[in-house]
C-alpha cells in the first residue's frame, strides 16, 4: 500500500526542484528553497503527513482547501462513470460470453476493441454535439444549470447525495441531468476491458461441474448464467477494477475539462498552466492516495463477497 | 417389471476440427423400474456421454444425432426446452463425480436446495422448503446445521451425500450417478455405496451406476452393461456376468482385476490401446484387440445375439 | 520462370484466404489493423504529395466551411484545409509514437532481462520503483513530465515513454524469471556459458514473441496518450500540425456547431490506435492461443 503512495513522490520532488529557478532570491530564502534538495524534500512528506499540502504559489490559498473544493465533484464523476461501466461491461461480456460464436458474440467484442481506441475526451465532445448540440437534449458543461445554485444544498460535495439529503427533488434532477454525458463519456471508454474481462471470466466458470450440475437440476438458463455463473465470474472482475482506478483517474481528468466539469482534473490542469507548483504536487499525491485508497477498498469488498476468504 | 426408460439407437457425435468423434454408436437400453444398471467400460467408452445425453446436458459442439430416449412414452430428444427443464432434477436426477466442484462454492447449502426445490415447486415456501431440506440431510445421517454452511467447509464425503440429497430432493424415478466415488477414499466410498443402496430401497429409485470400477458394480449392481468404443458390448444380469462373462472384452476386463486369492505370476492385461473415436476399427470396434479375432469381426460390425437371457454383440454367438 | 500478374495476384489473395480458414476471425483482424496502419504510414510518408493545400495555408478561400468541393473536409477558422493538416498530422503523430515505442521497448527490455536474472538488490529496488509508476494513472504521469519538460517535439517523445518501461520491464522480467529456472539453461551454465551468453541466446528469444504483441498495443497507446497530452494543450507548439490540437481548437467551434473540426481529427486517432490494436490483438491470438482465450 505504501508502495503506491510512492509514484506521487518522485514526480513531485522533480517538480519540486524545478520551482526554485521561478523564485526570486528574497523568496527563495523564506521558502527555504535554497536548502539542499533532500532536506526539502524530507521536509515535504513530512508536511503532507501531517496533511499539510503547503500554500499556492498563485492563489493566497491552502493548497488542501483548493483540493478539497473540487475534489467531491471528482469523486462524483468518477463513482457514476464506474457505475456505467460495470454494468456496461459486466453484463454485455457476460451476454457475450452465453452466445459464444454467434453474431451478438462478435459485435461486442468488436465494440470492446474499438470503444478502447476511441479518446475519452473525442466521445465526450461527439455525445457533446449529437445529444447537446443537435438534439439540444442534454446539458454540455457543468454540474449544474443556471438557475439552481449548489450553496443552497452544498454540505458532503456530491451533489447526488446532498439535493437528497436536503429533500430539494428539482435540483436533485438537474444535477443528475448535468452528471449523464460526463459519466457515459467516461464509462464507455473504459466499459471495453470489462466486457472482454467478464467474458473471459465467464466462459471458464460456465465450463466449471457445479453448472453442469445446476442445469442437471432443472435451473432454468438464464438463471444459471446470470446468477450462478456471473456470481462466480464476478470476484476476478473486482480485483481487476482496482488496476482500472488508475485509468479512470486518467479519463475523469480529461473528462472533467471537455465538460467543464470543477473537479480535481481541471484544478491540476489549471495549475499547471499557472506553474502554480505546490497545487500540483498536492493534487499528484492525492491521486496517488485514492488509487491506494481504491486498491485496498477492493481488496475488502473481495473479502466480503468470497467466503472462501474469510474461513 | 416395467420399463422406466427406453433407450433406442442413440448415436452421439463430437464434430471437432480433426474429424468427427463418435461418442456412441447405436446403443439400445432398456431400464426397469426400481433395478441398479451398472454402466461400466474404460475411460473414453461413451458411458458418460450416455449418461447426459439422457438428460440432454450434453456440452456443444456433442449432437445427439440419431435415436430415441424413451421416458414414460415421451421422447426426450424431441422434448422442448420447457419439457425438459421440468424432467430435471424433478424425474430425472443426475450427480457427478467430484462434489467438490459441482456445488457452487458461493452459495451456502442451504440456498442450493432451496433453489432447487423453488424452481420446480414455485407454490412452496422458503420455510418449507428449508425443513424439507434439513429432513433430507436427517435421512442422509448429517446435522441440519450444517444448512448454513459452504461446500468448502465440508469433507468430501459429506458433500457427496449432499450432493445426493440434492439429486433425491424432489423424488425422482430414475438417478443417474456419474463416477460417483472416483474422487473417494476407499472407506468413504463402502459407505457412500451403501447408502445408495439405502436410498434406493427408501425411495424405490432406479440407478443408473456409471463407473469403470468394476467393485462399485459387484457390490450394487443388479444388472450390467458394458461399453466399448461407444458401442454396446453385453448387457446381462450383474451375477451371470461375473460368473460367465460372455464377451471377449468383458471377460479381458474381468480378469485384468487382481485377484489376492490367485496365485497370479502378473497382471493379465489387454493387448492394444481403446480405439481412435474418430476413425474407429472397421467392423467390431474391439478386433484389433480381440484374442478370437475372426475374418469377419474385421468387416462387418455384429449384430446384437440373446444368449442365455443376456444380449452380446459378437460374431462368436451370432 | 513467368509469372503472370494475375497469377501472381491470385496466389497471394489464396495464401491469405488459406490463413484466413486456419486462424479464423483473429486473422482478419490482423489484416485489417495492418492494413488501417499502412494505408496511414502512405498518408504520412507522401502527405505533400496527397494533401492538396499546405496545412499553415491560411489562404484557401473560405473560412469554417463545411466539408465538400474542394475542401473535403472543410476548413477551419484561419481557413486553413483540414483534410492538409490531417493528411500532415499523421506524421506528428505515428513519429512521437513509434519513437516513444522504441525507446520503452528498449529500456524497458534491457533492464527487465538485468533485473530478472541477476536478481538481488538491483532487482528488488528497479521492481519497487517499476511498481509504483505501472500502479500510478499512465496520463497523469505524462501530464506531470510533459508540463516539466515544456512543448516540443522530444520532449513529448520522453513524456510518453516514460510511461510504458514498466509494462515492458514486468513482462520480460517475468519471463527471465521463469526461463532462468528452466533445467536447459542449467545446463548452459553447467558448460561454463556466460550470464550474457545466457540472456542473448535462451531467454532473448522466448521473450521476443510477446513483446512484439506488447509492442503494437505500446504504439496504441502512445498514440492516445500524445493526442491527449496535445489536446490539453501539453507538449507540442502550435506551429507543428497535429490531431490532438486540432481536436481542441475546434472545441470551442462546437457549439456553433461546425462538426467537422472535431469529427475529423477525433475519428483519425481512434483508426489509427484501432489500427494498431487490431494488428496486436489478432497477432496475439495467433502466436498464442493459449494464453488468451477463445
């Protein structure tokens, strides 16, 4: 676990070095840049394990304060675009997998190739223009419309959560509405690997005895591939969703700026433009923490849904 | 004496992209009621096959192509798929060879029965239905606690009875037990033949014993077929058969099993390896390694002969 | 010997359609992402020759017109034609992404095969430090190294190599584990062959087949992480002609909806990783079936 907390620190000491060529002399000595490399460095972790993620360079903000603004709005994105592609990819690879050889086979596969080739940020301007632009059904920017204002419900962030805890039904909608073409965008792209994982998962459990005996038992077929088979089918499928964190990661921040949507994504690209270092790094390891965070949380839920794990 | 199932000329093929296998070639079979018919041969005879084709859980690209299985006048290869999920598992009951992995691993025992018994008996209950289930793993000499458990936390002989108990839960006439005890020890498996026999008093069930171990078949067996190449070799009475096996081939299985009372110098075996099931012999599938081979054996298939009550497919009495 | 050219013709088209029944489905992919690759290569090898304007040619005629005429695929706002800077984007990018192939191959190889077989230390530490970068989001790797080192051509090159060595060093570290134990390399060793000799001749070879499957999806990817990383606005100058950029120039032309600015390049970087990807997938199938299934 420890472990993958690490890839944040190599990239932020390099850009950590960069910062003191910017930096006038005056400020170098009060930021104690002019200290040697590992000393600072030190110095950082330190810092961030007391969870101070230092100040802007840009803004006069807690670095932790700016992640935390957007960092819900991320998380949001990213729970939803999951949701899609499970059930996208779990469901079409497990249909896949019981027409083995025939047409409906074929075309899914063939779709899980090319959905992974297609760059999230492209589908999410395409779904922009058929659905926003053409058919001017859905929303293409933001979390929500212009005339719901997000103080009026804002406590955890997720907005989902929140307009339910505050009983605020129409703004409820909006957000939802606002949430749809972002988290297909994001759910379709990655929904390719899922569909090729369970349906490889899938045709090695339905050769397994305890299905021949369930269809000797009389069990109907589609009760035997959808419940006794994806059940089983399933657990690999989970781990696997730990690996694709990273991924989604990766696709909400470019995501999050073809929708405009004020998550962490766009902060770091903000930041990045503005050279606003400290921001950066932040942001770099807290992506790091939820990829790690997200590896152990699958391990659990492996635990939970595997008995054989936990006798 | 009636007869239970009417198996008439089944043949059964593999179409694989090196030929096509042969499974089983022309088998005729009558069941009475209440009898254990042993199914016995080597590995790879088609007696397994057999076995699921009555069932229809044959795994493609295996086609039943020709043939007739007769089940209370019904055919069931021309049966609908309605039809048929109905006959399992409630007429008809099937149990496998390894218990560990025929039983779901993430579904506690309870939920297996429970499943099975709702989907044939929709108007039952969840709480019927586990009563009923804890009487069955009574008569089968397990604790009903033991409901709550997962496969893995069982013994193998204990899965194997539950897996009996789940073939027998909805009464079935006919079980058909798949090399029931290959995957148990020797202890376990006196016991779990015992049972069967139990069971089979109990419920007057009929028993269809696929195995190649000619010990379960002595043991159990009122009558015995025996399967070579996918072809009928002999079907007779269990005891006559021991006695007085008729077939060249039964009788080269009959005495290739040591015997401690024998002063056996070594171990008869057979001459010749089981037949390639896509170019099978011409002919009788077993002349190559018969020891009365005669010019005709090689090429002309014999017809089934009545000797003695019992039915032999040779050209030494036909 | 003579051969007709329809003969010759004939022969060819059998031998395809005879390997074609052999492998079945994987086959054809292989040929159609082979020849989705080629048909772009020739785009880019001849791209003056094909393109009919110069892509900074910001004199055609007509500013932001839809596809048609002469203008197959429409201009943009400085009227320069798309189907030019198409035609000449495809150089930008199948350049950085070969390259950066190359380049995580090599590095990647190389210190898989060290680390795999001397094992030790060295191995332990390259594994650590391999892990943490593999388990990290690929992109954002890039964005980090890409934002460090500033635009150019090079400089991307690097961003996107980065990120694969690990995926390389893993599986040939993998395979130099497993091989290293094999009985016939104990024997070369027990004749006095040496850890070079051993690594170039036993476990070399056995690597070689996967990573060159792994090296057509390396492509694939590198293309999708270089358009990403110029569509955010990363890694390459303005003056250099590229899909990714022209995707977010004509971003902010969508809602007036003039579609062609971004259909365009968009579906070109999907074929061109599609390509790739079919061309790895269908070899993978082929050279081992066992491993992915059927």
């Amino acid at each position: 676990m420890v472990l993958r907390v690490m890839p944040g620190d190599p990239v932020s000491s390099m850009l950590g070095g960069h910062a003191p060529e910017k930096v006038i002399e005056q400020k170098k000595q009060e930021l104690g840049l002019n200290r040697p490399l590992p000393i600072q460095y030190l110095d950082y972790l330190w810092q961030v394990c007391r969870l101070d993620l230092g100040d802007s360079m840009v803004f006069k903000q807690r670095v932790t304060k700016a992640i935390a603004e957007k960092l819900p709005a991320t998380i949001e994105l990213s729970i939803f675009g999951i949701l899609i592609t499970l059930f996208l990819g779990v469901f079409l690879g497990a249909y896949a997998a019981d027409k083995r050889r025939k047409v409906q086979d074929y075309v899914i596969r063939l779709y899980g190739i090319v959905v992974y080739c297609i760059p999230v940020y492209w589908m999410g301007l395409m779904l922009q223009l058929i659905f926003g632009i053409w058919f001017d059904v859905l929303p293409i920017a933001g979390r929500t419309g212009p005339r719901v204002f997000a103080s009026t419900f804002e406590k955890t962030g997720l907005y989902v959560l929140d307009t339910i805890l505050v009983r605020d039904f129409s703004a409820l909608g909006d957000v939802l509405i606002h949430l749809i073409l972002p988290a297909f965008t994001l759910g379709l792209v990655l929904s390719g690997i899922f569909i090729r994982l369970t349906r490889a998962n899938m045709l090695d459990v339905l050769k397994a005895d305890y299905i021949t005996a369930a269809e000797a038992r009389g069990i109907p077929h589609s009760k035997i591939v959808y419940k006794h088979a994806l059940k089983n089918a399933f657990i690999p499928i989970l781990t696997m969703m730990g690996l694709q964190i990273a991924l989604l990661m990766a696709g909400a921040v470019l995501t999050e700026t073809t929708f405009s949507w004020p998550g962490m994504g766009r902060l770091l690209l903000e930041r990045i433009y503005l050279r606003d270092y400290p921001t950066i790094q932040g942001v770099i390891i807290i992506i790091a923490l939820v990829v790690a965070t997200a590896s152990l949380i699958v391990d659990i839920i492996y635990a939970i849904v595997d008995p054989r794990v936990r006798y | 004496m009636k007869t239970i199932l009417d198996i008439e000329n089944l043949t059964v093929n593999f179409p694989i992209n090196i030929g096509t296998v042969r499974a089983v070639e022309d088998v005729s079979l009558k069941l009475e009621e209440g009898e254990v018919m042993g199914l016995v041969g080597e590995s790879g005879c088609g007696k397994s096959t057999l076995g699921f084709s009555i069932l229809r859980l044959l795994r493609p690209p295996g086609r039943i192509v020709k043939g007739r299985i007769l089940y209370h006048g019904q055919d069931i290869v021309q049966m609908s798929e309605r039809e048929i999920l109905s006959l399992r598992g409630r007429k008809i009951a099937m149990i496998f060879q390894d218990p560990l992995t025929s039983l779901n691993p993430l579904f506690r025992i309870d939920q297996q029965f429970i499943e099975t018994l709702l989907t044939h008996e929709k108007r039952l209950g969840k709480k019927t239905a586990f009563t009923r289930a804890e009487k069955m793993l009574e008569s089968l000499g397990i604790s009903p606690e033991r409901l709550l458990e997962y496969p893995h936390q069982m013994s193998g002989g204990m899965r194997q009875r539950i897996m009996i108990g789940m073939g027998l839960i909805l009464n079935p006439d006919l079980l058909i037990a798949d090399e029931p005890t290959t995957s148990l020890d020797v202890i376990v498996e006196a016991q779990f033949l015992d049972l069967l026999n139990e069971l089979r008093k109990q419920f007057n069930l009929t028993i269809i014993l696929i195995t190649h171990n000619l010990g379960n078949v002595a043991q159990l067996a009122d009558r015995i077929t025996v399967m070579y190449g996918g072809t009928l070799m002999e079907v007779g009475e269990a005891n006559d058969i021991f006695d007085n096996p008729l077939h060249p081939y039964t009788q080269g299985l009959l005495s290739s099993i040591p015997n401690i009372k024998l002063d056996q110098p070594e171990l008869k075996i057979m001459p010749g390896s089981p037949p390639d099931l896509v170019n099978p012999p011409s002919g009788c599938v077993f002349h190559p390694r018969c020891p009365y081979v005669k010019e005709i054996c090689k090429v002309r298939k014999p017809e089934i002969s009545q000797k003695d009550g019992r039915l032999v497919r040779c050209w030494l009495y036909g | 010997m003579r051969y007709s050219p329809a003969a010759g013709m004939a022969r060819v088209i059998s031998s395809f359609t005879g390997l074609g029944k052999k492998y079945g489905l994987e086959w054809w992919i292989l040929v159609i992402g082979a020849f989705i690759i080629l048909a772009i290569i020739t785009m880019a090898l001849f791209s003056s020759s094909i393109a009919p304007f110069s892509p900074y040619d910001q004199n055609t005629g007509s500013q932001l017109a839809p596809p048609g005429g002469e203008h197959l695929m429409g201009t943009d706002n400085l009227q320069r034609d798309v189907w030019s800077r198409i035609v000449h984007g495809s150089r930008t990018i199948l350049r950085v992404a070969v390259l950066a192939a190359i380049m995580s191959s090599i590095i990647g190889i190389t210190l898989g095969l060290i680390s795999g077989f001397s094992g030790g230390f060295f191995d332990r530490v390259t594994s650590l430090i391999m892990d943490s970068v593999y388990s990290f989001p690929g992109l954002i790797l890039a964005i980090a190294f890409a934002a460090m080192l500033g635009p150019g051509v090079i400089n991307i090159t690097l961003a996107v190599s980065v990120i694969y060595i690990p995926t390389y060093f893993r599986l040939v570290r993998g395979q130099t584990l497993a091989i290293k134990e094999e009985l016939y390399v104990e024997a070369a060793k027990a004749i006095g062959a040496s850890g070079f000799t051993i690594l170039w001749k036993y476990i070399f070879p056995n690597v070689i087949a996967t990573t060159v499957v792994v090296f057509t999806l390396n492509v694939a990817d590198a293309i999708m992480i270089e358009a990403a990383l110029t569509y955010l606005g990363l890694g390459l100058p303005p003056s250099i002609v590229d899909w990714g950029m022209d995707l977010a120039m004509g971003k902010k032309f969508l809602p007036s909806g003039q579609w062609w600015l971004i259909t365009f390049p968009g579906a070109m970087i999907s074929l061109l990783a599609l390509g790739f990807t079919m061309l790895g997938e269908g070899l993978a199938e082929i050279l081992n079936p066992r491993l992915l299934e059927r």
